[in-house]
C-alpha cells in the first residue's frame, strides 16, 4: 500500500434490517457493480474520501461485533500525505485518488473476507496479498478461537509486532472484538492505536455545563438503601453546586460549612471544586450495586468521558473518575456499556503513565473489565501494585501493603525524600528515585508475586465536614469487616501471604487475622499467612493520647483516643489474642521501631511509638534512625531499610516463590 497516497478510506454497510449475519465471500467484481466514489475532501493535507456501498447487504454479512455496535461501519485508516505533496495530491486527486481507493478497497475485501470466512490452513494459497497483510487478518482471527490459549496467544503477538502500518491499527480497531480490545489494554506497552478514540459527545441540553450534568446526574440517583454518609455527601455535593452559583455573584463560597472568600469575578476555580465534590460524592454511591445501573442509565459514562476531558490538567479528578469507572466495571452487565463509550482508550493511555497512581488506578479498572484471565474482583480501595498487566509469570504469593490512618495506598510507600546535604554529597538521577517502592523495587526484585496495596477510608471525602457515621466507620472493627470482605473478592488468602503494615495498619492487621480465625470462609487467610512486618505499629499504645486534643488529632485522629492509651484494656486484649494466634500458626514477625521524634506542628517533637510499645514481644526488633513518618520510606534501595525488608518477605515465603 502506498504510504503517500490516502489518509483514511471510510467503508459503510446500510442496515441489515434486523437480519442476523450471514458469512458470504465477496467477490470484486460484485463490488466494482456496487461500490461508488461519493466524495473527496482534502482537509489540513489528509484526504478524506468516503466509499458508500449502496446493496453490500445483499452480498455479504461479516458478524462481528465491532461491525454490529457501529450499526455496520468500519473504517481504515492510511498515511497521512505530506503537507509538500498536497499541490500535486489535488492536482491528480480524481486518477490517483480512485486508483489507489480500489487498490485499498479490493486488498481489504478479499482479505478480510476470506480470512475471517475460511479456516486458517486455506488462507496463504488462496489469498493474493501482502504476508504482512495476510498476518494481521490470521492473528485478528485467531482471537476468535474457541481455544482459550490461542487466543492469548494471538493477542499478545498482535500487541508485540510494532511495525503494523498506521492504517493497519486503525483497521484492527473496528474488527477486535470487546475481549481482545481489553487484553491488549492490558499488555505492556500497547500501540494505543489498536483501540478507537471516546466517540464525539453531543452538546450537553439547554447549555448545561459539566457542572450542571453532575449535580443532575446526583440527583437523579435513589437515596434508598444506601449509608448515611453516601446521603451526606450527595446532598452536600448538590448544596455546593447551588452555593457556587451564588459565590460567582456575590464572591463567597460555602465549603464543608466554612466561607472562603473568592474573587467577584467568573472563574473556573469554583467549578473545579464542585465538579470535585459531585465526584467524591458519585465514587460512593458506585460502590452500591443497584446505583451503578443508574448511574448508565442517565448517561453517567458519557457525563464522565466529557469532564475527563475537559479536566485532563486535573490529576485528582482524573483519578475520581477512573476510580467511578474501576467501580462500574465490578458488574459485567455493565462492562459492554463502559467499552462503548469509548473508556478503553482512555485506560489505556493512563496505564502508560509515569504518575504511579493514574497507572494504578487504570489497571485496577482494566483488571475488573478482563474477565479473561482475572478471576479475581477489585473493590475500591484493592489496588494492583504488581503485575498490572497480563504476564506469564506466575504468581507464587501475595505482599498486601496496609497503611496507616493518615497514609494512603501510594504516598505512604513513597521513597524517603532526601535532604539538600545528601543530594549533593551523593547525587541521585531521577530514574533512580521511586514515588512507589513495592511497586518499582519489589516486583523487579521478586516478580512472581503479587503485590496489592489496600487504601481504607481516613478521611471519608477532603469536606472538612463530618460524616453522621464517621465514628463508626472509623473503627478497628468495622474497618477490619470491610476489608475482609473486599480481600476476599480479590483473592487474597488463597495463596500464601505476608502482610506489610506501618503504624495503626498493624493494628488492623491483627484484628483481620482474628476476625479470619472466627470465619469459616476466612480462615485460609489465616492459615495462608506466613509472615507480617510492623512498621512503628503501637502494639501497646502510645503517649500521643496524653496530648491535647489539636495535637493528638494530627496523626490519629480517627480511633478512640482511648484505646491508644498506654497499656490500654483493648490494645491488650488484641494483642494477647493475635499472639496466641500468630505462634499457632508459626508466623514469622519482623517490627522495625522509630528511634527520632516526629514533628508535629511547628512546635512539638515527639517519639510517637516508643521501641517497648513498637516490639510485639515476638520475632525480631530493629530499631532504625528514622522518624515515624518515614520509618516504612526507604532511603534509596541499597539501603539497610528496604534490604532487611526484602530479605524478610523472600525468607517468609522462601519454599513458595522458589518452586
């Protein structure tokens, strides 16, 4: 094919009128009888022409879904022509533009057809093309197979041959079907031309803005069988949209309760903030299954596509976004809408990005959508650290890394950040640095894990507002409940685990393991377990209790100071219980303990966990000059730290990984 020649040939089939397919090989010289040049546009040097068949119904039917969700087109897309040509492309535009659009024509029909339509032992004798022409119909072909191994198979090679032609991509685009569409999104590295870009979206009614279609999106969702806090936060969502209005006339703005003033002047700052509010407000009620089919119904994935785009210099509300998206895909009914309105694309262009928390939050949705090789379920808060893409590694085990209340999935597992004294005794390149080290470190070092990392509600929304259940969502006991639940959905105990945990994550841990040890459809999880490393975790309480309150809510402001309290009756209790439990079952422990205060504000300097209530009383006790903060963020990865961390995971789960 000529790559000077054509930039895009559009081939249309009318409606079969509800006919179902039927295969049919298409000959030529049928096609010369039906097939007409209706129009050429040059446009910005590309050419642009459209090839209307007018009786393709009756001579041929290729079933394939991508046909059948584009009410029967397809396009294929050629070179672009350089902007030096485009005199002489006009000049000869009526000759050369109908010549090479049968050559393209023709080539694309007998291929197609007669690959798609014949078993593949026939199709080198009896097709007259291009090798590499014959490759990509054999290999879209065979993702077709009943044979679940070929399949993989024949979509990993699509993905790994990298010299396809530009209108080869695109040609592909149209035919691969909904499950090869997200296995190639799921293959490191993929050509994001393989997948068709979100569909135009149609101006929102009456001029609404993305703001406005948020808010009425909200409010077209039930209230009924939902949590009190999913009521707050929409009816507080839906309050900010009408207060920002006014805050645009009148300068002021409500948030969370409190007036922050604003400029008089029209600004995009407003809207940002409440499309961020709507958003957190949509992630919660996502997480109920019956409101998912609402939120397609009323058109919640297109409204999405739209504010995605509008805000692509918002990472966070990229994030919500995707995080909404990851939620919907958790029901398969679902997913034919989600590939519809054009989200592959997307996911696959945030699963390529450097920022580690958009690539992770894009491969837990495309995780949820690949019913082909994923078992398993990620609810919000389960992320995939390793691996996030398809592999032929297998999994041996899994590490979950669970943080502390005021940590996250991401930043608590960051590399430490180094002072400007050691930068420039000891330069450090930018590759060298890690915003995420189990994911970058510990998967190259031990790939044939798995490595989650579970994020749990400390603050139920950025509202410094209350919820009306915060106190008790914020419990030991209900946290541990709901995190049983979602491990459970994504695997998690039915292979051998270690469990990593920094401060109050440890305490969590311990009260999961004994909440398991009382299910009967959790104890594998216990049994699974062969090793936990505590980071800083206050076994036996801390002072910070003694503290005021201003100062104490600075790093746990979410548990009953009470039960933080030196010596406390409930620490005590659950820390006799997980002993007994964890020497049952032979789990090795390993507890790194702070030896430098923390500051906390401007003023203070404490030791949160001192060495006596950071030693479990079992295992070994590495005391590590570092401060609370930064005792589970490694230096750099030759370091003390992250080194006696990795040898503990291998050595835990040594007669596993080492088969």
């Amino acid at each position: 094919m000529s790559g000077a020649a054509l930039r895009l040939i559009r081939c249309r089939r009318l409606s079969t009128a509800g006919r179902p397919g039927v295969n049919k090989v298409l000959q030529w010289r049928d096609l010369k009888k039906i097939a007409k040049v209706t129009g050429a546009i040059v446009f910005g040097g590309c050419l642009f022409i459209t090839y209307e068949v007018v009786s393709l119904d009756k001579a041929v039917t290729i079933d394939t879904s991508a046909i059948l969700q584009e009410k029967y087109k397809s396009y294929i897309y050629l070179r672009t022509t350089p902007s030096a040509e485009k005199e002489t492309l006009t000049a000869g535009l009526a000759h050369k533009a109908r010549r090479e659009l049968h050559k393209a024509a023709r080539r694309f029909l007998e291929a197609s057809s007669k690959l798609l339509l014949q078993s593949l032992d026939e199709h080198f004798s009896s097709v007259d093309a291009d090798p590499h022409e014959v490759a990509l119909w054999v290999l879209l072909k065979k993702t077709q197979s009943a044979n679940k191994a070929i399949r993989l198979q024949a979509v990993q090679e699509l993905a790994d041959n990298h010299h396809w032609h530009d209108y080869q991509y695109h040609t592909a685009a149209q035919v691969i079907d909904q499950r090869t569409a997200v296995g190639l999104a799921r293959t490191p590295q993929v050509d994001l031309r393989f997948f068709r870009h979100p569909p135009a979206l149609p101006n929102l009614e009456d001029g609404l803005s993305a703001e406005d279609g948020l808010r009425q999106l909200l409010a077209s969702l039930p209230q009924s069988e939902v949590n009190k806090c999913v009521q707050y936060f929409t009816s507080l969502a839906l309050r900010e949209s009408t207060q920002s209005m006014a805050a645009q006339r009148g300068g002021l703005w409500c948030f969370g309760g409190n007036g922050l003033p604003y400029a008089q002047s029209l600004t995009t700052v407003p809207s940002e903030k409440v499309e961020s509010f709507c958003l957190q407000a949509l992630v919660q009620h996502s997480k109920v299954q019956s409101h998912c089919d609402y939120i397609v119904a009323n058109g919640g994935l297109q409204l999405l596509q739209r504010v995605y785009q509008l805000r692509r210099d918002s990472l966070k509300i990229q994030r919500n976004i995707i995080r909404i998206i990851g939620n919907l895909a958790l029901h398969e009914d679902i997913h034919q809408a989600i590939v519809q309105s054009g989200w592959l694309f997307v996911l696959a262009e945030m699963m390529q990005s450097p920022q580690v928390m958009q690539a992770s939050y894009a491969a837990r949705a495309l995780a949820n959508l690949d019913r082909e090789t994923v078992k398993e379920k990620y609810q919000d808060g389960v992320y995939i650290l390793h691996p996030q893409t398809r592999d032929n590694q297998p999994i041996k085990a899994d590490v979950l890394f669970i943080h502390g209340i005021l940590g996250a999935a991401f930043k608590t597992w960051r590399q430490r950040d180094r002072n400007a004294l050691e930068e420039e005794n000891e330069p450090e390149s930018d590759d060298d640095y890690t915003e995420c080290w189990p994911k970058s470190w510990l998967a190259a070092d031990c790939p044939n894990l798995r490595i989650l990392s579970v994020e749990y509600d400390s603050h139920l929304s950025d509202w410094m507002a209350k919820c009306p259940a915060e106190n008790q969502r914020k419990s030991l006991a209900y946290r541990s409940q709901k995190l049983l639940q979602k491990l459970k959905q994504a695997g998690v105990g039915e292979r051998p685990v270690v469990w990593v945990a920094h401060s109050m994550g440890g305490l969590l841990v311990k009260k999961m393991l004994l909440d398991a040890a009382e299910d009967p459809d959790m104890q594998a999880l216990l049994k699974n377990t062969k090793g936990i490393m505590f980071y800083s975790v206050p076994h036996y309480g801390t002072f910070m209790a003694e503290y005021s309150v201003n100062v104490r809510y600075l790093l746990f402001p979410s548990i009953e100071v009470r039960e933080l309290c030196k010596d406390s009756p409930a620490l005590r209790n659950l820390n006799e219980s997980f002993l007994n439990i964890a020497q049952e079952n032979e789990i090795k422990v390993l507890s790194f303990a702070e030896t430098l205060p923390t500051n906390i504000g401007p003023m203070i300097k404490i030791l949160v966990v001192p060495t006596q209530s950071a030693d479990l009383g079992i295992g070994e006790l590495i005391k590590v000059d570092v401060d609370h903060l930064n005792i589970c963020k490694p230096e750099k990865k030759d370091s003390f730290l992250y080194n006696r961390s990795l040898q503990f995971i291998q050595e835990a789960l040594q007669s596993y990984i080492s088969q």
